[in-house]
C-alpha cells in the first residue's frame, strides 16, 4: 500500500523566507500559479472511479472546505472515514487509497482550513486559538455534510488535529487512525531537563522563529515548479502506477504556493507546544 506520509514530507530548508509580506501576495506573476492552476493540477490528480466530483462545505465566517467523497451503494451504513492530510498536502495526494478505502465504507477527504482549495482566512496569531479554528472548521464541516459520528485518519498535522478533535468532540469519533502524527514527547523527568537552556540557543529560536516553512516556494518565484522536483525527484517513482509525467510535482507546488496564511499558525502551534516544557 502506498505510504501517504512520504510524499509529503517536504526538505525544502527551514528558513527560506520570512512570515511577514516582504514577499508581496500582489506580485502574483512572480510565482506561474493561480486557484485554476491548481483546480487543473488536482483534476489531473483525481483518477478515482468510486469518487465524486469535489465540492465546497460551507462553514463559518464564509470560509469553505473542499472535500472529495467516495463510496459506492455497498458502503451505505458503514461508519464514514474521514480523511486529515498532513502539513503542506491536499485531498489528491489520497488518490491511491481512496479506491481501497471506500469499498467498505464512505470516504471523505477534506482539505483542512488554509490548505489545498479550501478557503484561507486570517488565523489569529494566538496558538491556542488558531488550533481551535482548525478544530472547529472540522466540527462544522461535520455537521454540515451531516454525519452522527466517524473515523478519523489523519496524517502529520492532520493526525495532531485529530486527536485534539477528539479531545473536544469525543461522542463524534469512532475510532481514531494516526499516521506519523504530528506529537510531542511529555517533559522529562529528569535532571537533564531541569538545566537552563543557553541564551544564545533562546536567541536562535526568537531570531528564527518569524521564518514561514513554505515561503521558500515563493520566494524562487518562477523556479519553484523545478525546486519541488529538485528536492523530491522520488515523487515520480511513489506515483510510477499511475503518472509518469510531473503531475504530482506540480500539485504540490500549487498546493503550496498559494497564499500561506495556515503555514505561520503551524508554526505557532508547534512553538507553543515545545516552548511549554523546553524554555
């Protein structure tokens, strides 16, 4: 079974660019991409008989999540599968599981709030509450397409999500399913962990931390379609069954290219949940 978590792990460097606008979002000919570039990209993605054509579910605040569902008549009655990808990705790195993972069942994929082409709002730049509005989105985004409870499978940040959906709506979740979910270890208990951490440590993560993960991409501008192949010439070859072009390469580089507003809370989430034992 093909390995969803590999295709999604990104080396792009760290700090490749900063998380304020010095890269204006109103230079969009500086990166070759648009909402129809990547509309085409996933449309060349989806080869999934047992899906439906995606379409948006409204939630709050006017925003929208995209979301794939599959499942023929024999899946009726079956606890639905919700599917959560990870950091970076969207619903069409699934396609080679979804024809497997809806024969017994219904399948949703969702493009979490400020991914793939799910609306991206303003996140608030509290952790806490920019978690809440990931959370969230997915528990209106239930209720709208009207399901009483289900399975959740989420992968990197969407296994993290899921858990904390969980946590919050434990009488909505069947099962949870987690691959290579995004976690932390608990403090040590130790007397290693009780030592001062070096200032010029601290120093290098304040100086650091404003970077966004993603913005990399824009940064090169009309180089980031060949960057993504540079740095993941292996996507051809987990793709190989199915593409033998650049599809795939190119999907994540729209994915990722669009205006990175969920990137930066990512990132605030995972600095609030180690800086809470470590500093």
């Amino acid at each position: 079974v093909w390995r969803y978590e590999e295709c999604v792990d990104f080396k792009i460097p760290h700090l490749c660019g900063f998380r304020w606008c010095w890269i204006p979002n109103w230079l969009p000919s500086w990166c070759p991409t648009s909402q129809k570039d990547l509309q085409a990209a996933e449309t060349r993605m989806l080869r999934c008989e047992s899906c439906s054509d995606p379409h948006f579910i409204p939630v709050s605040n006017g925003c929208q999540l995209w979301t794939l569902a599959c499942g023929g008549a024999g899946s009726r009655g079956k606890t639905p599968l919700v599917l959560l990808h990870g950091f970076g990705g969207g619903v069409g790195l699934w396609v080679q599981n979804l024809d497997a993972l809806s024969r017994g069942r219904p399948v949703f994929a969702v493009d979490l709030l400020g991914f793939g082409q799910s609306s991206r709002p303003h996140f608030s730049k509290d952790p806490r509450r920019a978690e809440d509005q990931f959370v969230e989105a997915v528990e209106q985004w239930r209720a709208k397409v009207g399901l009483e409870s289900m399975i959740l499978l989420g992968h990197n940040l969407g296994g993290y999500l899921a858990v904390s959906y969980s946590i919050r709506h434990p009488g909505r979740v069947k099962h949870v399913i987690l691959v290579e979910p995004w976690g932390f270890p608990e403090r040590p208990d130790s007397s290693e962990a009780d030592r001062p951490v070096p200032v010029w440590i601290k120093a290098l993560g304040a100086v650091f931390s404003p970077f966004n993960p993603l913005a990399g991409l824009r940064l090169v501008g009309p180089l980031g379609p060949s960057l993504v192949q540079t740095f993941r010439p292996d996507l051809r070859r987990k793709f190989t069954s199915m593409f033998t072009d650049n599809t795939v390469s190119e999907y994540i580089y729209h994915l990722n290219v669009q205006t990175p507003r969920s990137a930066a809370s990512c990132e605030d989430i995972v600095h609030r949940d180690i800086d809470a034992w470590r500093f």
